[in-house]
C-alpha cells in the first residue's frame, strides 16, 4: 500500500496466498484507496466462491495458475488501456470545465477572441498528451496546421514536427517520401533516402491535405493506412 501511495500505477497482479496480508485482505484496500487502478487477481485457487468474492470487491479480472503467457498479457494489456481511458476522460472533464488554459503559449500563432476556438483550445491541451491518433478537420487555409503544431508542442514529444502535405503524391511519390529507400533499392537510386516516419521518430508525422490522397494510397497496404502519431519510427501490423 505505500508503494500504490507514494507513485502512480497502472495495473496490480495480485495473488491471493501470500506472507502478512492476504490477497483477499489487500484487494478491497486497493480498490477502496486507489479505485483507478484495476488489480488482478492472479492465483491457483479454482474456488469459485473466491473467484465471486473477488470480482464484487472489485477485481477487474481473475486468472487461474498456470496462466499462459498470451492470457496475462492481454488481461494486462485491457487493464492498462482502461486505466489510460480512465485517465484521459477525467482529464479532458477537467479541461472542458476549465476557464482558463494552463499553456496559452502554445497557441501564441492563432490569433482568435472566439469561445468556440477557446474550447478548441481546452480540448487540445487534454488530449495533446495522449498516444491516441488525432483527426484534425476543416477547410483549407483554417489553421490545420496551427493545431497540429499545438499538439506537438503540448505532447512533450522530444522528437521533431515532420509536415508533409499529402495533395499531389501520387502512390509511388507518397510510398518513398513516407518510407524513404536505400542505395540501388531502383534505377536511379544514387544513395540512401530516410523516410519522413524516421525522420519523425519519437515526435510527431502531420499529413496534411490527407483527403487529396488516391485511395489505392490509404487502403492499398496495412502500413500506409495510418497516419497518427503513435506509429513515427514503428508501424503497427493493423491499420488505425
């Protein structure tokens, strides 16, 4: 318990036969004390008046020993997510009910007195943090890319702001600008060309005009379907 008092947590294993305070002891504690993070219960007790127990005193999920490695792995994985959705919506709660901006530096570029654009604000700084894809919409010549610069500057990124307007690539173009290539990979290929996703590794890849884009470019192929900033420098194997 002082360990759950003195940092943040996003998940607890727990077992429920252990030395000085059993499992079934420190469940309710956890949940009563630190209701945002989801414990589970991890034990080789197949009761299932004990699994009950534990599920209506708030375990978020009961996994039997031996556990296989893909079984663990995904009940933590949901457990995590769920406490990062928790989190974010309590964050972006607190934002919309905010007056005020805790970084009015970060939009220094935008110039507006609108309460509308003021609550576009707010709502970038709740979710600027986050790893989540962001959809930025509007016709052109809004400030699209003032907000997507927002965002990057709000993040904590420490990698760089890659833009790269998207309307005029054809296939070919958008595939080498995005991935890059190495020396010989074609004719004409002198030498090696990093990609725009290395580039921005580590910060932020802004796709600009995406919906000028042919759509054998955004449906042709799992890697190049996605265009959120959680995939600069490693491309998930579905697309967002």
């Amino acid at each position: 318990m002082g360990m759950l008092a003195a940092g943040e947590w996003s998940a607890v294993l727990l077992d429920l036969s252990m030395p000085y305070l059993p499992g079934l002891e420190l469940l309710p504690r956890i949940v009563q004390e630190h209701p945002e993070v989801p414990v589970i219960v991890v034990t080789a007790n197949a009761e299932l008046d004990t699994a009950v127990r534990c599920m209506r005193e708030g375990a978020f999920d009961y996994l039997l020993k031996p556990v296989e490695d893909a079984r663990l792995v995904s009940a933590a994985r949901h457990a995590v997510e769920m406490r990062q959705a928790r989190r974010e919506n309590e964050r972006l709660a607190r934002a919309l009910q905010a007056e005020g901006l805790e970084h009015p530096e970060a939009f220094a570029a935008i110039l507006t007195a609108s309460p509308a654009m003021h609550g576009v604000f707010r709502y970038v700084e709740a979710i600027a943090a986050t790893p989540l894809p962001v959809l930025v919409t509007g016709e052109t010549g809004v400030g699209k890319e003032l907000i997507a610069r927002a965002i990057h500057t709000l993040s904590g990124r420490t990698g760089a702001f890659v833009p790269v307007n998207a309307a005029g690539l054809d296939d070919a173009l958008f595939s080498d600008t995005l991935f890059g290539h190495k020396r010989g990979g074609f004719t004409g290929a002198d030498r090696d060309r990093p990609g725009l996703i290395e580039q921005a590794a580590g910060g932020t890849l802004f796709l600009d005009e995406i919906g000028d884009l042919a759509a054998t470019s955004t449906t042709g192929c799992a890697r190049t379907t996605c265009t959120c900033r959680r995939c600069a420098g490693a491309w998930r194997t579905s697309p967002c």
